[in-house]
C-alpha cells in the first residue's frame, strides 16, 4: 500500500466517525418542560417588503399562551418594509430601527443587538423575515428552556424551488442541518441557522452580547453559538423546523457560500482539528479523481468513496424532517461532487474575506 492510499483510508476513517458520530446525535432529543416564560421574537427585515407581511401573519397564528411580543428591526431599508410592517402590525408587534452607526462589523449583529436592547422577554427567538414559523413554534421552543438550558436551535429548510440547482441547494441545506442536529445531540454544537434559533437573555449578557464577535462578518448564529458552549449553559436541538424562502439567486448563491465557507476557520480546538482532516480528506479525493481521469484505477479510492457515499445518506436519511427532504436524496452523487471544490476552495475563499454581506 502506497502513501496516497494510506492517507485516503485514515483521513477517510476519521471522516466516517465523524459521520457516525453525528448519526448518533441527530437521533437524541430534548425533553420539553411546561415553562412558559416571558418570550421576544426578534426579526431583522433588510429590504424585505415582500416577505415580512407573510412572517408576520405565521407569527400571528401562533399558540403560545404565555406573555410574547414580537420585535422588527428594520435594518436600514430602502424599500417599504417599515410601511408594509406597520399596515399589518397588531397589538404584540414593535417596530424599531436599526442605527444608521453600527455597532458591530455586521449588519445583522447591530440589528439584532438592537432588538434585544428594545425586547422584553426573558427567553429571545429569532426568525428571519422570510421565514414562516409553523403555528407550535412559539411554544415548543419555549418549551425547551428547562434548567440548565441556555440555547435552543433547530432547522430550516427552504422551499423547494424550480431546476436542478434549487434542488442541491436544499439538500445541502440539509447536510447543514443535520450536521447542528447531530453535534449538538453530541453535546458539541458545532453549527446552526439564525432563522431557528433561540438563547435566554441571561446567556447573552453573561457572554458579553456580540461584543466578543462582532468584528467577524455574519456568524450572529454560529459565532454566538460557540460562545455559549464554552460556558456551563446547556445547547439543546429543538425538533420544530421553520419554512423559509427559496435560496438566492445567481451571484449572491456564491456569497452566501463563501460566508457559510468561512465560519469554520474560526473553529479552535478539536472542532478545528475536526475541519483540518475533513480539508484533508477533500483534498485527497481530488487526488483520486484526477488519477482516476488519468486512467489509473485505485481500489482504496472506489472503496472510501462508496463508503463516504453510504454514510451522507444514511445520516441526510436519518435527519430529514419530511418527506420531501427525504426525496431530495436522489442528488445526493451531484453534492458529494460538489462539495470537494466547495471544501478546498470556498473555505480558504471565505476564511480570507472576500465576499460581501448581502445587501
């Protein structure tokens, strides 16, 4: 056996674990109390005059039947946010506006930051203006904040829209939310969406807010997340998902990607380690592919390969919520392809800053 193919089959091994590792997270859940605690909704809008009405009625169907409110921040838009959020506001909702000064680097972190600062509840939920939060979503992550409890984040998964592309976004969403479900089951999150997420107040100023991670664009969700689990406070997976918009379109698909790319070169410890050996691997099976295009054949490659392949699909199976996110495993061969230019070029890409915040 050379050097390649030893390679391969250790930094392969370790990836399978890791793989396995999940698989057996994603399959813990929380058990909810029967809290109801005084909870803030907390939506960023930036330009989003046609979604926020839609938001704004999911939120409105909620059930909870504890003391809530709902806070829009409108973060510097240009369009007719403030206005449509305001035609269809009912007593819950506050309308605030974000500072033209930002306090952070991040657009989104001033916002939120803001938000809080106008917010009453005790336990804070987000959401995204696109997001359409199933009527139990409220009390069910509520819920959750039993003892010890400090944040609760869950998944969303977009609409499914036309052509292949829209299809392979989703089910790479997907591979993300199952990768927050299956570390956080672990009791070692390692990722989550801020369009399903959820931390106590306490939490947040015990942590300092965004101060200690606001020179780093995006990452209100992950960023903050990391934060929170260096300290004693427990991380638990909500199983509610939220419905959002489809992904964006043309050049912005790439910014998004670089952003989502660069959160994991601020990883430190073994949650880094664990991202050097996944680069690793990605790197290793681009080595094969090109052998393999040059006509040279490698048993080990095939094998690892077959084996990567059967353990993304037992976990996407697992994890998947519905069953339409379950039939999006068809293009799973497509993403396996994928992922090795987007590992080893989008996460070097994203780690140095060269993309832009939307908007």
């Amino acid at each position: 056996m050379g050097i390649y193919e030893a390679l391969l089959l250790g930094a392969g091994g370790v990836y399978l674990g890791a793989i396995l590792w999940l698989w057996a997270g994603v399959g813990r859940r929380p058990r909810p109390g029967g809290g109801q605690p005084r909870v803030s909704v907390v939506v960023a809008a930036r330009n989003e005059a046609e979604n926020i009405r839609a938001c704004l009625e999911a939120l409105r169907a909620q059930d909870y039947q504890g003391e809530w409110e709902v806070v829009v921040v409108d973060d510097r838009s240009t369009d007719q946010t403030a206005r449509v959020v305001a035609a269809h506001a009912w007593e819950r909702v506050k309308l605030v506006r974000a500072p033209e000064e930002r306090s952070f680097r991040c657009p989104k972190k001033s916002a939120l930051a803001q938000g809080i600062a106008s917010s009453f509840g005790e336990v804070l939920l987000f959401t995204d203006a696109d997001c359409l939060p199933p009527p139990q979503w409220v009390r069910a992550t509520a819920g959750l904040f039993t003892e010890g409890v400090g944040l609760v984040a869950g998944h969303a998964f977009p609409a499914a829209g036309p052509g292949l592309r829209h299809q392979v976004l989703a089910l790479d969403n997907l591979a993300v939310g199952a990768l927050g479900a299956g570390s956080i089951g672990m009791g070692a999150p390692l990722s989550c969406t801020g369009r399903n997420l959820a931390y106590c107040r306490q939490v947040y100023q015990e942590v300092g807010g965004f101060t200690s991670i606001g020179h780093l664009v995006g990452g209100d969700d992950v960023y903050f997340l990391r934060l929170v689990a260096r300290t004693k406070w427990k991380v638990v997976y909500n199983p509610v998902p939220i419905a959002c918009a489809p992904g964006p379109e043309g050049w912005r698909v790439l910014q998004q990607k670089l952003r989502h790319a660069s959160k994991a070169g601020h990883y430190q410890g073994p949650a880094l380690a664990l991202a050097g050996a996944v680069y690793l691997f990605h790197l290793l099976l681009l080595i094969g592919l090109v052998q393999l295009a040059r006509g040279q054949v490698h048993e080990v490659f095939f094998g690892v390969w077959g084996a990567r392949c059967l353990a993304d699909l037992a976990l996407l199976g697992r994890f998947a919520p519905r069953p339409q996110e379950r039939r999006l495993l068809v293009f799973l061969p497509l993403l396996e392809l994928l992922y090795i230019p987007y590992v080893l070029v989008f996460s070097v890409v994203g780690r140095l800053g060269w993309f832009r915040w939307k908007g």
